[in-house]
C-alpha cells in the first residue's frame, strides 16, 4: 500500500521542506504504508536540482511533478516586488494551455491508455503511481487563499489540481493541517466548496483559518498544529560549526532575524510598502545594535524566484545597516540544522513563517511578521502571544521596538508559556496519526 504527499516539494523554502519532511515521516508512522512517494519540483533541470537534491540526498523517493508553474522556469532575477506586464501575459498563455490540458486528463483519467496515447511518457508514469497509490497527502501549509488577482481563478485550480485527480481516481485525500482564506475571486469559493466538499480528512493549523474554511463548507474544521512543529532538530555539533564560522557563539546574545521579498497582493502601492517594511527593520536593527546584541540574518528561503528569494530583501537591508555586530549566515541548510541553528539564538524576528515555528520549538521567544493570509496571526495567537504579531503592511519602526523592548521585559514568562505548549505538539501528532490510521 503506497502514498504520494503533494504538491511538490521545494528544497529552497526550508518552511515547505521542513512540512513534505514532516508530512512523509506522519504517513510512515502510521505504519499503513510500504512506500511513501513525494512530488519534485522545478521545470527544467537546474531548478529541479535546486528543489529537490536535499531531498533525495536525505533518500526520499521522487515522483515526477506533471503540472508545471506558468512560469515555466524562467524568473527574472529583478522582479522580486513587482512583475512586468509581459511576464505576466507569458505566464497566462501557459496557464490557459495547461488548464485546457489538465482538464481533459482529469476526465480520461481512469483509463490509463488513453492517457499513454494523449499525454507524454511522464504524466503516464505518475499518473500510473496515483492509480496504484492508496492515500494522496496534501502537505501542511498555506497556499489555499486568493485575494482577488485576475490570475486567482486558475490559481485555485493550479493548487488543487492534484485533488482533483485524486478523487476522480476514487482516492483517499488527506489534507494534512493548512491556513486558508481569504476566498476572493472569480471562481474562487466555488473552486474550494466543490473540492473540500469530497475531502476524507481535513485539518487548519490555528482556529483563524478553521472558522474561515468552516464558515465557507458550513462545518466545522478540526484545528492541528502545523507540521513544522514536528520538525526535530539536527545535528547541534553541526550548528555550532556554522555559528563558529561566522565567529558567534551562544554567549553571544544573537537576534534571528528572517525577511523576504514581498509584493503585497491585493494593495495598491507595493513598491512604498515594501520599503517602509526594509526601513521599519533597520530602525529595530539599529536599536538591537544599541543595546549591544548581536544580529544574525538567516536564508530561510533561497527561491525558486526571485520574489521567494530572501536574499534579496537581505541585500536591501544591508544596504542600509552596516555594522560588525550584523552577520549574515549565508547559506543554504538543510531545514533540521536551519532549525539547530536557531535554537541557539537569544531571540528571534521572523517574518518567515516557520523561522518563527523553528524558533519557538527551540523555545527562543520571538515576534512574528505576518504575510499571505492567517497563519502568523492564527498561529501566535493559539500561543497566546498575540502581543507579538504584526501583519507585514502595519510595520512601523516604533512598533517593532516597543514589541521587542516589551518580549525582553516578559522575556521569562514566555519562554515558559512556550515549555507548556510543547505537550500539546506531541498530543497533535498522535491525534493526526490516529485519525489517518482510523480511515482504514
């Protein structure tokens, strides 16, 4: 009895890593499986290389990936706020070829010749693996959220075309512990309804996002934590190594800090958005700096654009901070020894979804900078640190350093409200495993 965890997985966004890792390693315990296969990544051979080498080098097995990205590859290394309108138009002929495509092979599914005499020998083979897998996984998450783009309608159908697939290949579709909503556009909630309706299982991540999809199925959605609270830490030899490198140390007090490019959908300046957020977390630096601590900027992703590149965004800070005591760890770790690494941090900021989760499971309290819907917001709250989270288009420079200024003086209580949590992410993993094991 097999199993694929879908979409693909992407080893640069040590986030997304970190929950296909987690997601291969909840269906293994269950012990119902012989062969867990996950999805690759990337549309032509450099990018999968870049998307899926940690992974393979770790020894999960690969299955080819048949829908690719409008993309097709190509990023423009400086778009990473805004797109050009030419890029844009490239991205919509694909899409409108690939929606057409994808369509007919969901409808002729079932009858594998006639998919061997329509489609390439690759989309035959995984779609051969689907037809002989027995559960489909949707890895845990955030992508199931639109803002009202043009692009939101085939957005919907891009995310959920391995879903559909599944189901109409009469499959069990786990949807493992996700953020959702907002639902806007064309299409959109109907899109969600009409596959969330034929779910076996589906899971949110924080109680923001359950009553969102709850309220759109009109049921309730069971709460589970997110998977990359799972993730258990690497090697501390090997994290000690990479501080050393860089001439820090534990005893250095050390700020995490993560950001990233960010285009701000749906809003109508981005370009004074983003920069208001650089200049905001130069102000914290500066102040950081002043009170005699060390700041350590880490890659929590390194593509596979430019726009999911936080290299970029870190290039845009330095360009404001100049200082020793300012280090960038310039590298591209595994997430388990990403996640070793921080827990050797004084503090963290992230804006970085699951630097934030990696930080908090070491029990580094931290302040969280929320993006791309409800997840930072859901997630700290259902931490009770709701005090610590501000949604990336609100960051002003008195707020981080009032935020900060405040953690360090409940510094304690934090650390201890983070122990109490930890209970409860063993208590969720034994549920998830329970419920999947229960389907069978």
């Amino acid at each position: 009895m097999n199993a694929i965890i879908v979409p693909g997985v992407t080893d640069l966004n040590k986030g997304d890593q970190a929950l296909v890792w987690e997601s291969w390693r909840l269906a293994k315990d269950t012990g119902l499986y012989n062969e867990v296969y996950i999805l690759d990544a990337g549309d032509n051979d450099e990018e999968r290389e870049l998307l899926c080498k940690q992974s393979e080098e770790h020894g999960f097995k690969l299955l080819e990936n048949i829908l690719k990205h409008p993309r097709r590859g190509q990023h423009k290394s400086g778009e990473h706020i805004k797109e050009s309108k030419m890029e844009l138009l490239k991205q919509i002929k694909n899409a409108a070829m690939d929606f057409k495509d994808t369509r007919y092979l969901i409808k002729i599914c079932n009858d594998l010749e006639k998919v061997r005499k329509n489609f390439d020998d690759k989309t035959y083979r995984t779609v051969k693996q689907f037809h002989e897998a027995k559960t489909i996984f949707v890895k845990g998450g955030g992508f199931i959220h639109a803002y009202g783009e043009k692009t939101a309608p085939y957005l919907m159908w891009y995310f959920l075309f391995y879903v559909r697939l599944a189901k109409a290949l009469g499959k069990k579709v786990v949807f493992l512990p996700n953020s959702y909503g907002p639902f806007i556009g064309l299409t959109v909630e109907k899109q969600v309804r009409s596959v969330f309706g034929k779910l076996d299982l589906v899971y949110a991540r924080e109680n923001v996002s359950a009553q969102s999809l709850g309220q759109l199925m009109g049921k309730k959605i069971p709460v589970e934590m997110d998977l990359g609270f799972f993730l258990e830490k690497g090697s501390q030899e090997e994290a000690v190594k990479i501080l050393e490198k860089y001439n820090l140390s534990k005893e250095d007090k050390i700020v995490g800090v993560t950001i990233r490019p960010w285009r701000f959908p749906g809003l109508s300046n981005p370009e004074a958005l983003y920069k208001k957020y650089i200049d905001s977390v130069a102000d914290l630096t500066r102040h950081l700096l002043a009170k005699g601590y060390k700041v350590a900027l880490c890659n929590q992703s390194l593509g596979p654009n430019s726009h999911e590149d936080d290299r970029n965004a870190i290039k845009d800070l330095l360009a404001q901070v100049n200082d020793p005591n300012i280090i960038w760890i310039n590298e591209n770790l595994s997430c388990d020894i990403l996640k070793a690494v921080y827990s050797n941090f004084y503090f963290f900021i992230g804006t970085r979804f699951h630097s934030i989760i990696f930080s908090l499971t070491s029990l580094v309290p931290s302040i969280a900078i929320g993006y791309g819907g409800n997840k930072a917001k859901g997630i700290m709250g259902d931490f009770r640190l709701d005090d610590y989270v501000v949604q990336i288009q609100d960051v002003e420079s008195d707020l981080l350093i009032n935020m900060f200024d405040k953690a360090i003086s409940e510094y304690d209580n934090i650390k201890t409200q983070l122990n109490k949590s930890m209970g409860l992410v063993t208590e969720s993993r034994n549920r998830l495993i329970q419920d999947i094991k229960s389907l069978y």
